[in-house]
C-alpha cells in the first residue's frame, strides 16, 4: 500500500473517531471569537498618563485656560489670523447699527453629564449688555452703551461651564485639588487617556518638581531652564516655538521729561538698537500673523549715524547728548538683552545707561524693557487710547490722531475698512515710536525622553488666551 493511501486511511480514522470533539472544538472557538470581540469595548485597559506641570496661580473659577479650552468651548473660536468663526454658535447676525448680535446654537449639543445645552445654560458677566434668550438656541446680545463694538465676538470665545466644572469638550475634569484656595493639580480624562496638571507658582519649583520625577513635562515657558545644564540635555527634549502673539519691547515713559514731547529723541534710540535680522523680528504693535498687520512701516535698522544726527537735533549739540541719562527697568529674565542695549547705545551716543531690575513694573519709569501680550482683535484701545490709565496705558501715550483710529478701528463692523484704520494706526504709531518693538519671543516645552508623547501635538497646542469670567450655571 502506499504511503499516501496509508496517511489518508490514517486520517479518515482519526477524524471519524473524534468528530463529535472536533466540531465542537470549531463551534467552541467561534463562540469565544464572538465574545472577544463583543467584551473587547468594555475590556479595561491600561490608561496612558501624561503628568504636566504648568507655572501661575489659579482659583477654581479660573483655571488655566489650556486647561479649559480642552474641557469646554465656546461660542466662538479664534483662528490663527485673529478671526473669528463659529463653534457652539452655528452662526451669528449683526444688526445694521452695530449694537445686536443674535447668535444661533448648533444642533444637537449636549453637556458632558448627558443633558442638552441650550441658551438658558448660557450666563455672562459683561458690563454694558443686556441679554435676550429668544428660545432654547437663539440668543440676542444687546450692546447698551450706544455705540457698536467690533470685537465683541472675540469675547465669545471663553469656554462655558456648568456647575462642578462640566463642559462640551472631549475631556472630562475629574479631580482638582487646592490649598487655601489655589489650585495645585488638576486631573482631566478622556476615554483610555488621562492628563494631570500640576500648578507650580515659579519655574525653579516647577523644574524641581521635574528633576524629582514628579512631572514629565514643564509647559509653555519664556525661559529654558536646562540651556546651560548639559547633562540634562542627554535625557530631556526641549520644544521650542516663536510666539507670534507676545512681543518684547523698549517701551518710552512720555510722561519723563527726556520723551515727552521728543519724538526724534525715540526715533534716536531706536535707530541705535540691534534687532534681529530674521523672522522673529517684531516691527509693530499688531501681532504679525493678523489679517490687519500692516508690513508697511517705517523699519529702524540699526543706524549710528541717523541715530547721532537725531539725537542732536532733539537735544541741541552732542554734548547735551553725551550728557543724557537713561535708565532701562527690566526683570531678571530680560538682564541679558538690557545689557545688550546698554552697550549699543553708549557706544553710538557715549552716554550713561543704566539697568533696574525690578520684580514689578512701576508708572515713573523712564525706559521699560518688557513683554507685552497683543490682543487677539487688532482692537487695543485698552493699550495705547488717552483715556486709559495705569495699567492699560502704561506709556501715558496721548496722541488724538491715534485716538481717532482707535475708536473708528472698534466701531466699524466692515471688516476691510476697519482693516485700513488699523493700517493706518500701525504706521502712525511706528512714526511716533513710543515703543520700540524689537522681536517675538520663543515659547519652551520642556519634555522627559520616553514620556508618552502620541498625545504631546494635542497637549501642545496653542489655546485661545481671552480670559473674560463665564457664571456657571446650576
């Protein structure tokens, strides 16, 4: 017999003898298959943490807004250009005069506890409006201080809240602790994911906490606090991103006797002040990403000679020049970058200069060297208008021309003629330099290597920054 006839008579037995065990073994096997795959959802599995540590101090009312712009959303969002689109709002209608704007809710929105989120839920705290909620998704803001408002959609952009901190967004708030009063950490989730914040007041106790192994991650930070520390740079990731919405400036007192009045005198100063030659370089008071920067405007390259023959018209010869006395105030953070400047104008102008460092900014300073955080609307009223006084305006600018295209700028409703009235201020304002805007600052990300980072791009992003109070409802 052959071998092949002696293998198959060999199976055909087996397989006749255990067939019964056979076919239940397959129908077994399918049965579990069916299980598997009907459990896998509820099957617990192991939840990735991510521990952050973030620097400030905060209240339960008024968490970080990173935190909450991943917990909730508002009506409104901010692009990267500074406008505005809708987000919980489907739409919005502005009335003819400015004054009225009615939005209008997406369908279907629910709160993070399963209930529907409708315009009774909505509670703001804004001075000068009165609030019609026309049924479950249509609301009317009624501006009531007689005049229309541009930016108020900007406003919209806060993230709402119930009560106990439950949002409209993926992640849920799960634990906040506090002492005193001020939060120390809070926990947020979503699905197999969980993120828990750590609140530190400074940065030397936030990269403590780091070196302990208590966080894996320092977020959005002005300074890096390992750049000089090599051994760490072995084990640590450091990210690093320009933030096109703050600004570091020589900001001129106008109220000081050397500056009032005496715009060669600036024009001088910034004529003798290196800047950067790449793109972090920062030429006006709107932020470089906005849809109303204006990019043309006078440029102070570093120019000793325009700056000498300046300085000595506004003070009449070169010995009055030789002879002024310049006082920069400035934080421990910006010492580097004073003594740079320090050093550019005694060589142009052979005068003295001397450096302050201050913990908090004082109104009788004569030369600032800060940052600044630019608004999102290219409306900053608030920042340079004459009405304005300590700490809004804090360079006591009065200027009516600057005035004038300040009010027009937050009134106008068209968005193109607005834009021509901030084109306009923008390069007035450069004109008359009562700040001397020198670059966009780097933004740091300090990052443990092996840290769980398919979540960092999300964890990373850059929130919205207003930061008007939301009532929570009941």
């Amino acid at each position: 017999m052959k071998k092949t006839q002696i293998w198959a008579w060999y199976i055909s037995t087996f397989f006749k003898k255990h067939k019964r065990l056979m076919v239940a073994g397959i129908l077994l096997g399918i049965l579990i298959s069916v299980c598997f795959i009907w459990l896998l959802p509820i099957i617990p599995r192991p939840v990735k943490t991510n521990r952050i540590g973030l620097i400030g101090q905060y209240n339960k009312n008024q968490l970080p807004l990173t935190i909450r712009n991943k917990v909730s959303q508002g009506l409104t969002a901010t692009m990267e250009d500074g406008s505005v689109a809708p987000l919980l709002a489907e739409k919005w209608d502005v009335s003819d005069n400015g004054q009225e704007y009615t939005f209008y809710l997406r369908d279907n929105l629910y709160w993070q506890d399963g209930t529907a989120l409708t315009t009774k839920d909505l509670e703001y705290n804004f001075s000068d409006l009165d609030i019609e909620k026309k049924d479950d998704e249509t609301i009317l803001f009624r501006l009531t201080s007689g005049k229309s408002f541009a930016p108020f959609p900007v406003l919209l952009t806060t993230p709402i809240f119930k009560k106990n901190l439950i949002g409209t967004g993926d992640y849920v708030i799960k634990q906040v602790k506090e002492n005193g009063g001020i939060v120390k950490s809070v926990n947020i989730e979503k699905n197999d994911e969980k993120i828990i914040y750590k609140i530190y007041p400074t940065l030397s106790m936030a990269k403590m906490a780091f070196l302990m192994g208590e966080i894996d991650v320092i977020q959005n930070i002005s300074t890096n606090p390992f750049e000089y520390e090599t051994e760490w740079q072995q084990t640590t990731d450091i990210i690093s991103k320009q933030e096109n919405n703050i600004h570091i400036g020589l900001f001129f007192n106008l109220e000081n006797d050397l500056f009032k009045d005496n715009k060669a005198l600036r024009q001088a100063l910034a004529y003798a002040t290196r800047k950067p030659k790449d793109e972090s370089r920062a030429t006006g008071p709107i932020a470089r990403t906005s849809w109303a920067y204006n990019l043309d405007v006078k440029i102070y390259d570093f120019e000793p000679k325009r700056a000498n023959e300046l300085a000595e018209k506004s003070l009449g010869n070169i010995e009055k020049v030789r002879a002024m006395q310049l006082k920069i105030s400035t934080t421990n953070s910006l010492l580097s970058l004073a003594e740079e400047i320090k050093r550019d104008w005694e060589e142009v102008f052979g005068c003295n200069v001397e450096i302050e460092v201050i913990n908090t900014i004082q109104p009788d300073y004569q030369i600032l060297l800060t940052a600044q955080e630019i608004p999102e609307d290219p409306d900053q009223y608030a920042l340079w208008h004459s009405t304005q006084s300590w700490p809004g305006n804090i360079i006591n600018l009065k200027n009516l021309r600057i005035d004038k295209l300040l009010e027009d700028g937050r009134t106008e409703i068209d968005t193109k003629v607005r834009k021509d009235y901030y084109f306009e201020f923008q390069k007035y304002f450069v004109e008359e330099v009562p700040v001397l805007f020198l670059y966009y600052p780097n933004y740091y990300t300090i990052v443990r290597k092996n840290t769980v980072k398919n979540v960092l791009i999300d964890i990373l992003q850059k929130g919205r920054r207003m930061s008007q109070s939301v009532e929570t409802t009941e």
